[in-house]
C-alpha cells in the first residue's frame, strides 16, 4: 500500500504581529484606532447601563473585549466596501459607520465628538431602545442594525442566518464591475451551521470577493466551542472548499488589521473569497452586565487573563511608548467617549422621581405597527395594464411561453438574473421554463448548487442591495423547508424589520407537482404557507395571458413575489398572449363565469375543472379565478360584490389540508362578509395526507372533480 500525504489547495497562515509591526504602524493609524476602539467600548457600556435599568426592551449582546477584531479588520477597508454582521454586531456596524464618516471628517483623539459623530451614536442607541430615532426607526433593536450609505447591510438576529445575504451584496459589486468587496461577521456558534458553509462553497466557487470574519469567541451562549467540534480552530473551515484562511489574536488589532489586509488582497484581486478566525473574548454573559463566571461556565481567573489583553490598553501603552500620547491623553478621551454616550443617553430619557425612563415622545407611534411590511406599489404607476386581446397569437405550450416571457423581460431589463439548480442545462431547466437564456445571457443566468439556503439568501442580498433584481427557481416548492430561514426571516422580513424603507425585489418561481407521482416531499401548494408569511407576495396564474401580466407585475414590484406554476399545466397549448409588456396589478382577481347563486374561489390549474364541472352542471354561479393570493393583494371588490350577491362561498383548492390556503381566505371570508352568508364558507381541499408515491393514493389525497361537483351540487340545492 502506498499512502500520499494530501495537501489543501489554499493556505492556511497563521499571524502573529511582532514589535516591528506595530514600530510601522502610521501615528495617525494608532490614533485612529485608539478613538475607535474606545467609542465603541463607551457606546457599550452605556448600553449595558441601560439595559441594567430596564430601559432596553430585549436583548443587549455586549461586544465588550471584542473590539479590537472589529476595529482592526474593518479599518482596512473602503466607504463603498460592505459589512453584515450577527446578533452580536454593535462593535461591527460602529466601526464601519465611524470609517465612513472618517471620509469627510477624520476621527483622532483632538476630535470633538458633535455633528455627524454624535448623530451616528445617538441614532444607534435610539435603536437598540426600540425608538423612532433609531436607524431602523425603533423596528430592528440589538439585533438588527442596517446604514446602508454607510456600506452595514444589516446585522441579524439568526445565528449565520446573514452570511448569505453577503455573497449576494458580493455578487452585486462584482456583476456591476466594482472592485469593492463584502465581509460577513459571524461567531463560533455559526460555523457549523449549515448557510454558513454552504455560502462558503456557494462563494468559492463563483469566486466571489466576500470575506467571512468569524469571531471566535469560545462560547456559544455556555458551551464552549470545545464540546460541539473536533476541530476548534475554526478557520480550517475554508480548507474544506479551497478558501485561503488566516487565524489571528483578535485582541491585537494590529494583528487583525495586517491579516486583514492580506484577504482584501486576495478577494479585491479576483482571486475568490477568504477567511479570516479571529480569537476574541467578550466579558460579558450572552446578555447582560454579569460576567460568565457568574453563570458558572467560565472562572475567573480565565476572565482575569483575557481582561489583561484587553485591545484597548495594548494600543494605549504602545502610543506611550512611541510617545505618541501619554496617559493624561488617554484618561481624557476616555472620559470624553464617556461623557458623549452619557449626553445622549440623557437626550433619550427622562428622570421619573427617583428612576430613569425613555422619554415617551421618542416612542415609535402604534400606527407604524404594520407601515412598511411590503411596498405601496408606486412603483407600478408607470407600467401599461395589460388588455386582453381576442386576437392572442398561435397556439404554443405553456412552459414555452414562460420561457418567451422571460427572455423578453430579460432582454429589456439588464437587472434581471436569473438563478436556480440546473436553470442552466437541460434546455431550459428540468421543465423548460428558462430555455435559451443561458445563451442569451450568460452572465446572468446562474446554476446553482444544490444548496437552496445559500442561494436563496444570495438572491436576498442581491435584491436588497438594489442593483439587481434576481428571479430564484426552486425546483419544487417542498424545498422552501430548506430554505425556510431566508425566505420568511430574511428576504420576507428584511423591509419590515429594517424600518419599512428598504426595497426587495426578487420573484421566487415554483411548480406545484401534484399528479407527477413525486411523492411527499416534491408535491405541495405553498399558496397556503406563504399567506400567512409577512411580506411576501404570491401569484397564481391559470393560462398564459395571465400568466405574462402577473410576472411583469412581480417584476416591476419593489417586493419578494412567489410565482406559483403547475405541470398539469406547462404542457398544455394557449393562444400566445399578443400583449407581453402589460401588467396585471395587484387586486385584480378574474370572474371567469358569472351567476348568482354560489361565489366559487379558486386560483391555479384549478380553474379549469371548476369551470367545466360548473357547465356540465348548468351552475347559476360566479368563478373568480383570484390570481393573486396574499392578504395585501387580494381583489376583496370583487370578492364583496360576487358574495354579497350570492350569498355562498365554495373555496376549491387541490392540496393538502393541512397546508391549506384556503383555510385562512375562510376565515377572513367569515369575518369580512359574515352578515352575507346565508351558510358557512365551504372548502373543497386535498387530505390531510401529503401525497403518496402511489398513484392510488397520490390521486386519492389530492382534491378531484368528484370532490368539486359533490360540493357544488350540494351549494346548488341549498340556493
């Protein structure tokens, strides 16, 4: 037997930072730093002051001790450069606001800490108090801090959850032709995740300029990074997927600064993404002002030797020694970083007797609950209204169609990417829905890995960044399980929690499967979760025409729109729509048949066989094909018109029952229109069973014609 030793493609350095190198530190480099590093600390303290006297409603996850990672790796970097971060994230976005205002007005120890400085710091903690001053206007907390001019595309509450969203803002920067990079901050407890290494992989093999910046900081809340990995020097993670990873004492920032500087090197120069591990230790329990010892995972006498390396103190005993600053220079910027945070602490609170508490004008209005869930839709008034033509063109596939569609879109809108697992190949995917546009555009029609999380949260961080708007194809809707965290925290969550201002275009497409004999896990009608998801948008469309003006709408709106198709449909001949600009705006549901004795709701590949059953049956009845489904885009004039005429309901969906969209449509039916029912809202849905591989059982859980004509009949007895 013969045994070769294997080697990694990329490197894996570790760096030490020796007296020389701080000996070369530029004077005004050190200055710069110190401010930094103690603005932060101030700002963090204050914090946890706060938080001790109950005036910060949640969380406050102090970075205390891990300033000098995020100080020394964000200095390098440049205005146009971007920064997403974790939970723990107030260190982060400090130090990249401060750099961006260092552009106009530099940041040293004879700074006066007025103007633009204390706007940033009174805006950041009005935010982490929940107030309307905040820079997500009291929505977004601790947890959730986004300065988009100042290149902080959001920090974020889900461990790893924001790692994708930066190879999408990555992405961008390189697709536009910039040479700026992203970095994605996260700490130990996200390494093993799995959006964080499939993000890795995502990025490392579309060579895209992101640098993933783990803090390890030892502990994910108690449990040390020891007990849950056998390798705890976490950036050989990168290894794994021929990243070049540095480890680094994150409590030097010099150090961190010069391992810094050699991934922007590679990620700036084209050469794909890197890693960077920096050690770091945070005083502090998860939570609050008590140390880990109190809690017991930790001793003191390892708080104690941590405390004696704080970031802080290394770089003032080095601008001592270079007599670039003595320690009456240090005690007084203290003191100032102190008295500032106190200032503003005291613009945001009132005495109450003896007590302090947030001053009540400062509180976001209860009116602004739900303002910003999804846009207002301006941004359509500039788009034709599709108008139906009795003159539609020449019978083709519906799947081609789509395709056509978007080849058009496409051709007059360079934003638009399209991306997905074999999207690519197959002539046109596994369906042929993006036939020829791999050959079309090239660069801008992506296959992906299979790794739906990643890619999916790469699109999210495309749309928010605003120059792009991706189309994302699941292969089957059942996949949004997978991907569950960007779809509904992320990409549906993002405008909401981030003040209500920032746009998120991306339309997901996704085929209903049902009758393919795909069994359980490649079936479903996702109409029915998605409703009930903030911020989304969904569209349902029955035929081609409808088809054309609904995906012009979900790509001219500024929102996450979920485009739901059918194969029961894709290979069925339609006149080709004559009008493909057009668009079908939101509350626009279609009467397909009108009559005055029962209202029939349904949407899809449904259509059809209701609106044969209701002429086999000679119905007296109004079908309203409803095309779009969530509860903001929902036609309810014509819903109110059609029921307050007949006065029944029959909601005729094909899928499970469990998932069912129609069971929440029932309800806000009920609640809307009850003084107009003559019976309670009837439901034909599938069973309460996913369908099986059987064909048997697979016909037997999904709603049929039989189901549809019983209950209709029954309606028809009773009008």
């Amino acid at each position: 037997m013969q045994s070769i030793l294997l080697e990694p493609s990329a490197p894996w350095t570790e760096i030490r930072s020796t007296q020389g190198d701080w000996d070369r530190i530029a004077p005004e480099t050190l200055d710069t730093m110190l401010v930094r590093l103690s603005l932060i600390r101030a700002f963090e303290e204050t914090v946890l002051d706060l938080a001790g006297n109950g005036l910060v409603h949640g969380p406050a996850h102090s970075s205390i001790g891990q300033e000098g990672g995020a100080v020394g790796s964000i200095l390098p970097l440049r205005a146009g450069d971007q920064v997403n971060g974790s939970h723990r994230g107030h260190h982060q976005f400090l130090a990249k606001a401060l750099g961006y205002l260092a552009e106009s007005q530099p940041l040293t120890t004879d700074t006066v800490f007025d103007g633009t400085i204390r706007t940033v710091l009174h805006g950041a903690l009005a935010e982490i108090m929940g107030l309307k001053d905040g820079f997500c206007r009291g929505r977004g907390g601790s947890m959730h801090l986004r300065w988009a001019d100042a290149g902080v595309t959001g920090t974020n509450a889900i461990v790893g959850g924001g790692v994708p969203l930066a190879a999408g803002s990555a992405w961008a920067d390189r697709h536009a032709g910039s040479d700026n990079v992203s970095m994605t901050c996260f700490g130990d407890g996200a390494v093993n995740i799995g959006s964080v290494l499939e993000t890795m992989n995502l990025a490392a093999a579309w060579k895209l300029p992101l640098i993933f910046f783990i803090e390890n900081n030892l502990y994910a809340v108690s449990t040390h990074v020891d007990e849950v990995t056998a390798e705890p020097r976490l950036s050989s993670r990168g290894l794994s997927f021929g990243i070049p990873a540095w480890r680094v004492d994150g409590m030097d920032p010099v150090a961190t600064m010069l391992a810094m500087e050699q991934a922007l090197a590679v990620a700036r120069g084209g050469q794909g993404p890197a890693l960077i591990e920096a050690t770091v230790y945070r005083y502090f329990h998860q939570n609050g002002k008590l140390p880990g010892s109190a809690f017991g995972y930790r001793d003191k006498l390892e708080e104690a030797a941590w405390r004696a390396r704080d970031p802080i103190a290394q770089v003032g005993r080095e601008m001592i020694r270079r007599s670039l600053a003595t320690q009456d220079v240090l005690d007084k910027l203290r003191e100032r970083c102190r008295m500032v945070m106190e200032d503003i602490a005291a613009d945001l609170t009132v005495m109450d007797g003896n007590r302090r508490a947030v001053r009540a004008d400062l509180w976001p209005a209860p009116s602004f609950r739900d303002v910003g869930i999804r846009s207002d839709l301006h941004e359509l008034s500039h788009f034709p209204i599709r108008q139906d033509s009795k003159d539609e063109g020449t019978p083709r596939k519906f799947v081609d169609i789509i395709a056509d569609l978007l080849d058009r879109r496409m051709q007059q809108d360079p934003r638009i990417v399209v991306m997905g697992e074999d999207v690519h190949r197959l002539k046109g995917g596994t369906n042929g829905a993006t036939r020829d546009l791999a050959s079309h555009f090239p660069d801008r029609v992506l296959g992906t890995p299979i790794s739906e999380n990643a890619f999916m949260g790469l699109a999210g961080g495309i749309a928010m960044d605003g120059r792009f708007r991706p189309i994302v194809e699941f292969m089957y809707p059942d996949f949004m399980w997978v991907a569950a965290d960007q779809v509904f925290n992320q990409v549906g969550k993002a405008r909401h929690m981030f003040g209500g201002s920032i746009d998120v275009p991306l339309v997901l497409r996704t085929k209903v499967a049902m009758g393919t004999g795909y069994g359980s896990q490649h079936s479903m009608d996702p109409a029915g979760i998605f409703a009930t998801a903030p911020g989304w948008r969904i569209v349902a469309p029955s035929c081609p025409t409808d088809y054309a003006g609904l995906m012009n709408a979900a790509l001219a709106i500024d929102d996450p729109v979920l485009v739901i198709e059918h194969v029961d449909l894709y290979q069925q001949s339609f006149p080709t729509p004559a009008d493909l600009d057009g668009i079908i705006p939101p509350g626009s549901a279609a009467l397909r048949r009108s009559g005055d004795k029962v209202t029939v709701i349904t949407y899809l590949a449904m259509v059809k066989p209701v609106l044969d059953i209701v002429d086999e049956l000679g119905g007296n009845v109004d079908v309203i094909d409803l095309r779009w489904l969530d509860r903001a885009s929902l036609d309810w004039e014509t819903i109110e018109t059609s029921v307050r005429k007949t006065n029944r309901v029959l909601l005729v969906e094909q899928g499970a029952r469990g998932t069912s969209y129609g069971g929440w449509l029932a309800d806000e039916i009920q609640r809307r229109l009850f003084d107009w029912l003559d019976s309670p809202v009837m439901r034909v849905t599938g069973s309460e069973a996913s369908p099986s591989i059987s064909k048997v059982l697979e016909q037997a859980a999904c709603a049929s014609r039989e189901d549809i004509a019983a209950a209709l009949g029954g309606l028809l007895e009773l009008a």
